[in-house]
C-alpha cells in the first residue's frame, strides 16, 4: 500500500505497558533515596520523581516532545493506570498537559499470560482503541529513554513513511558489555532499513556497517505510516525465545515486503536509559546537566 501523505504529524505514542521486570530485579544502589527505590520496585520506572517538585522522569520526555512539536499524546499503560493519571490528567482522553492532550490506551495482559505480550502487542492495541490512528501518521518511542528534541522533530518532520532514528553506536554512553546487547541496524546505501539483528555474530558483524563506516544500533524510537504498517504489526509473530511480540520483528516483515520504505535517519548523540536501578544515578545527573 502506498503511503497517501507525507506531511508532519502530531501524534507520539510512548510505551509504559511493560513490566519493568530488570528494573525490580536489580538491587538496589548507593545514593538512592528510599523513595525511589520504592517506586522503582513497585511502579512503573518512568514515573521514578525527581527535582524539587517530586515530578515523574516521564516529564522531560514530554518536555521535549512538546518542544518538537507533538500535540496528541497517548500513554500506553498497564493494569496501574491510576499511577500516570495522578500526573497527568484523570480523563481517558484529552487531558490538557504542557499544551498537549494526554490519552491513556490500556495493554491487557492476554489469558493464561503473566506479563504483557510485548511492544507490537502495546501499539495494537492502542490502535484498536483509538481506531482513527489506524488512517494517520504517529511516532512511538519507549517511556524510559530521554530521545531528544532533535531526534523527536527529525521523525515528525520527515518526509518518508516509515522512519527510525538510527543511532551513532559510538555515541552511547553505556559500557561495552551493555552496547553488545543492542541491536544492530543494517542499512542499504540510501539508509533504507533491512534488517534488525541481535547479537550479530564477529563473523558477520562487517556488513553491519553504513555507508558512513558506522555501526547503527535503534534505540526503539519509530514513525510509522498506520495505513502501510497496521497489517504488519497485527501479524506479527512473537519472538521465538522471548515469547513476545516485538516492534523489530513487525518492521522487518514490513521491510521484505517494502523495501525503501523505512528510513533510519542518522544521529550521533547518547540516550539516557532508564534499565535497572544503577541508571537511576545516571539518569538524575543527566538532568542536573541539561535540564
């Protein structure tokens, strides 16, 4: 299906479904209030509070969507919806928040399941439930990574369909053992998206290079043309170990179909992850440094 337009969007989609399972595994660390351990073991890992005002981390992510021009905003939540709405506005939908509209869609946890069905599921859903997404243009991006203004405004403002932020490998600021776990982006020569690997092999690694010499490693931040990736993503088989249904996977199935049509924009700068409770030291510093 050919996309029917290219104009900028004002849709982002923030995933806050998940479990948070590495976050509440993790021990805890030195320098950590007993409050934000507490919520780091009991809620979702974006609403862990910081600065005076006790604010969610949630809201820098926010922040810089508001500056990067997004008006239409929908959270989706887990069975603790209660948690993000004493933040952000008790309405299922269009509740006003730093001039955007925040809307809640809700992953349900499938029967004979404990956990959510994975990030693919999480966006279904929320399509299901807000059905004129289905005919527009939205970017999804994980709640508990600090993307950019530039990066947010780089995937509203572009003119492709189907887009994602390929990042730089060099510039993350994670350690070495932590990077090898990314994924890899292999991109053809006009940065056109052909496949997502996890832990490539030494031998096969080379190929993995752009044609700007770079490793490129997707940090889970997309547009997507609804019209053109719904199908995809409602077929999207779970991950053979995981169990669950991941965006990667849907995007790769997208891309055998379509090829040229989901381009990894190139940007060199760090991501703020929020995984396990050691990040939780780092992340506060990156907003005493920038915010």
């Amino acid at each position: 299906m050919e996309p029917k337009y290219h104009n900028m969007h004002t849709n982002l989609i923030i995933l806050a479904g998940g479990a948070s399972s590495r976050m509440k595994k993790s021990i805890p660390v030195e320098g950590l209030t007993e409050e934000e351990i507490h919520t780091a073991n009991t809620k979702n890992k974006a609403l862990i509070t910081y600065g005076k005002d006790g604010r969610p981390i949630l809201d820098f992510l926010l922040l810089n969507a508001e500056k990067a021009g997004y008006k239409n905003v929908c959270i989706i939540v887990g069975k603790r919806a209660e948690d993000f709405k004493k933040y952000y506005g008790l309405q299922e939908e269009g509740n006003v928040f730093k001039g955007m509209t925040i809307s809640y869609a809700t992953q349900h946890i499938p029967e004979g399941r404990e956990k959510p069905y994975g990030t693919t599921d999480a966006v279904v859903q929320a399509l299901q439930q807000y059905p004129h997404l289905q005919q527009e243009t939205f970017t999804v991006c994980n709640c508990d990574n600090l993307y950019s203004v530039e990066a947010l405004k780089l995937l509203r403002e572009t003119k492709a369909p189907n887009a994602f932020i390929s990042y730089d490998r060099d510039a993350l600021k994670f350690s070495e053992e932590r990077i090898a776990r990314f994924a890899l982006a292999r991109l053809d020569s006009d940065h056109n998206m052909l496949e997502i690997v996890e832990k490539p092999s030494a031998e096969s690694i080379a190929k993995f290079r752009d044609s700007q010499g770079k490793f490129r490693v997707s940090m889970n931040i997309f547009k997507f043309d609804a019209p053109m990736m719904f199908p995809y993503l409602k077929t999207c088989p779970p991950h053979p170990e995981r169990d669950e249904k991941e965006l990667p996977t849907a995007i790769v199935n997208f891309c055998k179909d379509h090829p040229k049509q989901f381009l990894g924009i190139p940007l060199c700068e760090h991501v703020p992850d929020l995984t396990s409770k050691e990040d939780i030291k780092v992340f506060k510093q990156y907003l005493r440094d920038h915010f």
